[in-house]
C-alpha cells in the first residue's frame, strides 16, 4: 500500500502542477473580464489554494506513506482524502455538464483521463483507511 501512496503522491504533485496553467489555457485574462473584481479574484485565490492543497496532499504521500499505512492518525488522514477525492469524483458527472466535453475527443479523453484519476485516487485512500482498520 505504501507504493501506491507514493505513486498517487507523486500524481498529486503533477496535478498541483496543472494548476498553475489553468488561467492561460482557460483564457482567464480575456474569459474573466467580465466578472467583478472580488469574483475574478476569487477564481485566482481558490485556484492556487486548491492548488495548494493537492501539493500538500501529494508532498504528505510522498514523505509519510508508512505513517498513512500504519498508523490511527494515517487511517483518518487517509478517510480525509477519500471522501474528499470521492466527492470529486461525484462531481465529474454531476458538477458539470456534459456539454463540456460530449462529442469532443480532446475533451471527452480529457473527462475520462480524470474520472479514472478521481477513482484511482478514492480507490488509494479507501484502500488504506479498510486496510487500516481492518489490519
């Protein structure tokens, strides 16, 4: 289990990553002209603390698998994540409207590629709180 913590780590760090091209792939200096200041604003703060969090989380898998995987406080972190990472997942399908990315292939390989990473993730965290308690 500690690898695979290491590995979802090591994709959290990438995906933290992600974050800080997001206003120039998005066109946020053109898309968000029409927002208030306090709005756009918001969009760049809560885009680099959801950043923020994801490194954290990837930086805390890296440094603290054996932890994550052996211990009370791991089991509770790792519960933490995954309804974290779970509600994401939720979110893919019901946050969005599918008319974001139906009937495009970048788009809809883009949708697939994170819901498999939000299970992938959900699966890690859930595996190691179940193992955890049961171990």
């Amino acid at each position: 289990m500690e690898l695979q913590l290491k590995i979802a780590g090591f994709l959290l760090v990438l995906l933290a990553m992600l974050h800080l091209v997001f206003p120039k792939y998005f066109k946020w200096d053109k898309e968000l002209n029409n927002l208030s200041l306090i709005n756009k604003e918001m969009m760049y703060v809560h885009t680099f603390f959801i950043g923020l969090m994801v490194l954290l989380m990837g930086l805390l898998c890296l440094s603290s698998s054996t932890e994550m995987a052996g211990t009370k406080l791991g089991k509770n972190i790792a519960l933490g994540l995954f309804v974290f990472w779970g509600t994401r997942l939720l979110i893919q399908f019901y946050g969005y409207s599918s008319l974001n990315w139906k009937g495009k292939r970048f788009e809809t390989s883009v949708h697939i590629f994170f819901t498999l990473l939000w299970i992938y993730f959900s699966a890690v965290f859930f595996w190691v709180y179940w193992g955890n308690v049961n171990g």
